[in-house]
C-alpha cells in the first residue's frame, strides 16, 4: 500500500512548456484534490474530483487541467507554464461522505520551477 | 467563503515546555472540522488533530491539544513537553461538513525547537 505517490518529486520548465503531474492512490478512494503551496500563503485548491470522470474548480484553477479517467489517478496539466506557477504541488485523496470526517492523505509533494 | 487565519508567522520554545499555536476562523456554518497539520523540513503533510466543531469536548492526542472556542471561532493548538521532532510548519484548516471534502488552509507558523 504506497499511499498517495507523485511524479516528479522536482521539475524544472521554461515559460511556455507544458508538463503534466501525476499523482495516484492505491487507497481506492473517490475523492481527489490538487494544492498549491506558496510561501505565506498556505495551501490553496486548484481543481478536485469526486469520482472517475468528474473534476471540478477550486480556488486558484486558472493555467491548470485535470481529468480523472480513473479512480487511481488524477494528473495535472500545464498547458502554458508561466513564472507564477512556481509553487510547490500536492496531491491528497480521502474517501468521499456526507458525514464524519476522513483524513486526507497527501502526496510527497512536487516541487516545480518555471522559468 | 471560509477563511482561516494565522497571526503567528514564526514562534519558538524550549525543549520540554509548552506552546500554544493560534488560528482563527470565519464561517457562517453551525457545523464543521478543524484540523491541525504539520509539515516538517520533508514536506511531507501530517494531520496531527482534528476537531469536530459539534463536539464541544477539546480533541487530544498524546502532547497535542486543542483549545476550541465555537463562539469566539477560534482554535488553537498546545504542544506539551516540545520535542525537537516537533520542529516544523503548523497549518490549521476548515472543513464544511456536509459532502465536501476541500480543506481551506491558514498561511502557517513555523515553530522552533530551542535546545
């Protein structure tokens, strides 16, 4: 059981390259999100999925594009890679309920440079 | 919207005293979570305490505690008997309760462990 996995751990592009995350659970979970980590500005949600074929925006969307194809992954796509998306990436995954609370698990994190 | 905020960029504490890390929160919500994670130098995010906001007993685990004021919508984290291991960025985060998981996080305080 490896947990919530993210390729890669660091990358870095030129302005206007595209790359895409990936990240994959093997936790059967339906539930996943992608976060940002900006210095002072804690984790902000780029875009979830709440099951295989469904995604849908968080705060910060713009630049980024997922799918959910599966209920093991869910990559993350920069189409147009600009300086501003610097950042450091997780992904998390929990099960999904109207009720009680279930812990995230988080992905190691990627760190990515666009230069 | 919910936002959550943490006043406190940076604290320290000795070895084996006690600290307490503030957060603050705005919802229009009766019912909620609240999680305490940490993400030690690794990057790797840890829950360390979670709050159910209808429980009006405080959670505990092991050192860790938490001082929940629903009316003043504050909840601050103690850490008894610091460890050096507790070295680490502390981030408090909101959960809406009812079938959706989106964490909303504060920007972090770095604590220090003072030999």
């Amino acid at each position: 059981n490896a947990g919530v996995t993210q390729t890669p751990k660091f990358q870095v592009l030129k302005t206007g390259q595209s790359m895409t995350l990936q990240c994959a659970q093997d936790m059967n979970h339906e539930y996943m999100s992608w976060y940002r980590q900006d210095p002072g500005m804690g984790l902000r949600l780029i875009h979830y999925s709440v099951g295989a074929g469904i995604t849908d925006q968080g705060e910060v969307p713009n630049g980024y594009n997922v799918s959910r194809s599966t209920t093991e992954d869910f990559p993350l796509r920069l189409l147009s890679a600009a300086p501003s998306q610097t950042s450091v990436y997780f992904c998390a995954s929990t099960t999904f309920g109207t009720s009680g609370v279930n812990e995230q698990f988080f992905g190691p994190g990627t760190r990515l440079t666009v230069l | 919207a919910q936002t959550v905020t943490q006043s406190q960029p940076e604290m320290s504490v000795q070895e084996a005293e006690t600290v307490t890390l503030s957060c603050t929160y705005d919802t229009s919500e009766s019912d909620y979570y609240l999680f305490w994670y940490k993400q030690p130098p690794s990057r790797q995010m840890i829950l360390v305490i979670r709050q159910e906001a209808y429980k009006q007993q405080n959670a505990t685990e092991n050192r860790f505690s938490v001082n929940f004021q629903k009316a003043a919508k504050s909840f601050s984290l103690k850490i008894s008997d610091s460890q050096l291991g507790d070295a680490a960025m502390y981030f408090c985060a909101y959960r809406t309760y009812f079938g959706n998981e989106k964490l909303t996080f504060g920007t972090g305080t770095r604590l220090t462990i003072i030999p």
